[in-house]
C-alpha cells in the first residue's frame, strides 16, 4: 500500500483540466488494498498521473474507501487516505445528483442504489469516462455524456 498511496500524495498527482476521469470506488480498493488487477492498476494511475486528466470520484467512494482502517482501528491508514481522497475532484451527492439518481433507478430497477449515486455524480460533474470493474454498470440505461467502461476493456484500450 504504501508506494501505491505515496504517489496519491504528490503534490501534483491530478491537474485540472479538460479531460475528467470518474474511478469508482473498486478501483481505490485494488490499488490500496486488495493488490488485485495490479498491471492495469499501475497503467491506470501512470495514465492519470501524466497530467492530462483530472482523476475524479464522489464523496461515496471516500466513505466506503474509509470502512477498512476505521473499522480496524487503523486511524493513520484512515488519515492518509483521507489527505489522498482530498487531492482528487470529490464529488457530493446533492440536488442535481439526485435527481439523475432517481432517473437512472426508475430506468434500471436492478441496479443498486451506490452504483446508481456513483454515476449520477459522474453525470452531474460531467466526466467524460467511468472507470469500474463492475461489469453491471457498463449496461444501465439512461447515462448521458459519459462513457463507462470496464477496467480491463480500458487497459486493453486507454483512452
């Protein structure tokens, strides 16, 4: 964890500009935790890190993302992942994403509540690509101006 978080902590790990990439939140937890998927998690975060994009997520994926070491008693973990977390573009769950929300739960009966909140504010912060290795998502209906795709399309595939 700590080469893969240290490189969160840079100061200049995510610029602002044109181009917005929405992570969900499995992403952070294979890249922290997990040690899944590591080659297309490090092609991933080289992608973000080479300063062409802004790397984004919602304040969903830093409360889930926080679940671990707080319920471990890890509180430097939690710390570190906060001050991470807070160098990206945190998106909350408010009015605009809401409604979106409701939209996208009307049109896909099925699909869960977080994953639907994670798009709706991908949506309502208008990024340009979703990046998950939930496969489900890459089917809902009713997404408009962003592209989601799966990890290992995207590895296959950067774009």
């Amino acid at each position: 964890m700590g080469e893969r978080l240290a490189r969160f902590l840079r100061p200049n790990f995510t610029r602002k500009l044109d181009v917005k990439i929405f992570w969900d939140t499995n992403l952070f937890i294979y890249l922290w935790e997990k040690k899944a998927f590591i080659p297309e998690m490090a092609a991933l975060t080289d992608f973000i890190e080479s300063g062409r994009h802004t790397l984004a997520t919602s304040t969903l994926t830093l409360g889930e993302i926080l679940v671990h070491p707080v319920r471990s008693g890890a509180g430097s973990v939690a710390s570190q992942y906060l001050e991470a977390m807070q160098r990206l573009l945190l998106i909350p769950f408010e009015q605009d994403a809401a409604i979106r929300f409701a939209s996208l739960r009307a049109g896909n009966p099925a699909s869960r509540p977080p994953d639907a909140i994670q798009l709706a504010c991908a949506m309502t912060e208008r990024c340009q690509l979703f990046i998950t290795n939930d496969n489900r998502l890459t089917s809902v209906t009713g997404i408009t101006n962003l592209k989601v795709q799966s990890l290992t399309d995207w590895t296959n595939n950067p774009s």
